[in-house]
C-alpha cells in the first residue's frame, strides 16, 4: 500500500518492526489455531493488533478471528471510533462482547476446542 494510504502510524519508517512486534505478541499479537499458518481460517487476530493494523485485513478473516475470539470467551476485535470498542457495533463488529458477568474459565474446567459450537 502507498504510504499516503497508510494510516499515520503504519508511515513512520520504523512500521515493519513494529508490525514485528506486534504480530509475535503473546497476549494481542496473532494466534494461530489448526497446523497450517498459511490458512487464514485459522487466524486469530488480538484486539492490539487489530487497532494498528485493521487496513491489511481481508473482512473474512475478521469475521473468523472473531468466531475464534468468541470460542475462547473473547469479545469480538473491533475499531475505536464513532461507536468506540465493546459499545455496540464497528465496521468489522459482528459478534457482541459477552455480559461482564461471563467468567472466561469454561465451566467443565477445560480448554474450548475449534469444535465446540
């Protein structure tokens, strides 16, 4: 993407180690479920990630990274901006963030899988 096009945090010349960084983050980089990390139906895309680079994404792969959100009890990623994040909807939003009193910890006392509904 020219770099006029770019939003102003992905113009400064130090961007593609920031992009680095961000991706490998533990907590909000990009989690990779399934063997294949070419297949982007296996991306999930954390909430940090997604608010520095929302313009390299395919809606598709939003739309799955936020199934896969859901699964783990995670709101859906989404955009600060007219509505700002968990207050309703954003250009990406399909899922709502689960009620506060949502406890993360599945109630068997074990890990969701990719085939759990």
């Amino acid at each position: 993407m020219p770099e006029a096009m770019r939003p102003p945090g992905a113009r400064d010349a130090l961007a593609p180690i920031q992009f680095a960084y961000d991706l490998e983050d533990e907590a909000e980089g990009v989690r990779i479920w399934g063997g294949d990390p070419y297949d982007a139906t296996g991306w999930e895309v954390g909430q940090t990630f997604f608010e520095r680079w929302w313009f390299i994404f395919d809606r598709d792969v939003v739309a799955q990274s936020n199934r896969l959100r859901e699964i783990r009890g995670r709101c859906a990623a989404a955009l600060e901006g007219a509505a700002g994040r968990g207050a309703g909807r954003s250009i990406y939003r399909e899922y709502s963030c689960r009620p506060a009193a949502f406890s993360c910890q599945p109630a068997t006392g074990r890990t969701p899988t990719l085939e759990e509904p």
